[in-house]
C-alpha cells in the first residue's frame, strides 16, 4: 500500500496486526533499497519504508531540512499509522535518524538496527567535503556527485558481479530533485553526536557492517557496539557500505535471529 503522511510517501506490505518494522534508507537513495528486506521479511511482519523528504517520491518543498525535521518525520508517520512498538532499522543516512530517534524516544521502539552508520557527527573535514559536493551539484550537476558518491558506497564486487542492480540504483539516484539532495547534505552535516547518549541505549540494538565499508568500517561500528548495552554486532561478508542490497541473504538471516531473540 502507498500512502501519504505530512508529505512523505509510504510504502507497506504484510499484515498490519503483525510486528511493524519501519525501513529508512540512507543517501542518496530512496524506499526501494529495502526491497530485499521487505520481500523477505512481509509475510511475517508489517513491514513500512518511506522516503525521506526531499528524496524519492516524497516532498521537496524549499530544501531546508535538519536532522531534527527528519526524526519529526518518523515520529509523525508512527503516530498517524498508529504503530506500537515498532522495530526500527536504519542504514547510513537511515541511521543517522535512528541514532537521533533513539536519542530522543527510544522506549517507543521495540528494537534497532543500525545498518553502516555511525553515531558520530560530521567532523570539520567532512563538513568541507560535503559542501564540496554542494558546489559540485551546483557546477557540474546532480548526475556528477551521484555517480561517483554511488560508486564509493558498494564494493568493486558487486559493481563487477551485479551490474545490473548497481546501474539501475546509481540511475535513479540521477533521477532525484538537486534541492533535496544538497537539503539532505545539509541536514547531515548539521546533526548532532549520539555517541555520548550510547550507554543509555537499552532496548536490544543489532549493528551490521559491510566488511568492505570505507565509510562506516566494522572497526567504528564495533567500537559503537561496545558501549551499547544490551547490543550484538556482525559483519556483513562480501559487502561494501551498502550491505542489505549487496549481501540481503546474510543481512537478512542476522535481522531474522535478532528479531527472534
Ligand atoms: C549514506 O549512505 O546514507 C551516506 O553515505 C551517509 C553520509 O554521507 O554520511
């Protein structure tokens, strides 16, 4: 089903009466990076994705987004679609909004997972970086950064071994309105350090990393999985960032054990 909520479309599949998990993909990406998940994992569970504004079929508006907006965002679709308890699992992006939602509400989640993330704010060098990408999208185009940026999120593998999946997720990515993705930059680079709220995680957190993520590598996510409490971490064999999509068998095996703890 697809819905509407404060200007964000939201895609569900399975039973509504089941344990609702709610999917946020990371950037620059949109809903259907959790295809895998959602096909694996509907008949069992409610399972939600929904674009994060300014990406995918959800609003643009004028661009100007903070992190704090987006973690608005997830409470509102959970109070309108009336879930209780729901799982909730972030990749990258995704997690930045998870972390920040734990943060702030964490005895409404049941359980997280944080998919190659970190709980780190943007340190000064990738501020500088990020708002080389800006200049970038606004000089040479959007297809220009997502080219590249797509290409440093998987592993040279999958992009030899699945080229078919890789090329049609790194044109989509073309696809999306300029504002919002440097809305999203933006956001990300002004958000805030979960790490020090860490110890004070205490509902059951799974952390999945790619074993070839360059970006949040299994070294940062383990750290992180050492000062949350009641946590468990894994790597993600034969992956690079985007580990659901590169690797959705092993992914999807570790969320089913979790879930089922
Ligand atoms: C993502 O996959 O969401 C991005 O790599 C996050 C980031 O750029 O920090």
């Amino acid at each position: 089903m697809k819905l509407k909520i404060n200007e964000l479309t939201v895609f569900t599949e399975g039973d509504k009466t089941k344990q609702a998990i709610i999917f946020v993909h990371g950037f620059p990406y949109d809903h259907t990076m959790w295809n895998n998940q959602i096909n694996y994992f509907k008949n069992d569970y409610y399972c939600i994705a929904y674009d994060v504004r300014g990406l995918g079929n959800s609003a643009v508006g004028d661009g100007q987004y903070t992190m704090e907006q987006y973690v608005d965002d997830l409470f509102e679709i959970i109070n309108v679609m009336e879930l209780s308890n729901p799982v909730l699992c972030g990749l990258s992006m995704g997690g930045y909004i998870s972390f920040r939602a734990m943060e702030r509400e964490q005895r409404i989640f049941k359980s997280v997972i944080f998919c190659d993330t970190k709980s780190q704010a943007d340190s000064d060098e990738i501020k500088l970086v990020r708002a080389n990408k800006i200049k970038q999208i606004n000089t040479e185009g959007l297809a220009a950064f997502t080219n590249e940026f797509v290409a440093a999120c998987f592993g040279k593998a999958f992009q030899s071994n699945s080229p078919d999946i890789f090329n049609k997720i790194k044109t989509r990515s073309t696809t999306y309105n300029p504002i919002g993705v440097k809305g999203a930059l933006i956001a990300m680079l002004s958000r805030t350090d979960s790490t020090k709220f860490l110890p004070e995680l205490k509902i059951p957190a799974l952390l999945l990393a790619g074993e070839h993520d360059e970006m949040t590598p299994p070294t940062l996510m383990k750290e992180l999985a050492n000062i949350i409490p009641n946590s468990k971490f894994e790597t993600v064999p034969n992956s690079g960032h985007m580990s659901p999509v590169e690797n959705p068998d092993f992914v999807n095996k570790k969320i089913k054990e979790f879930l089922n703890d």
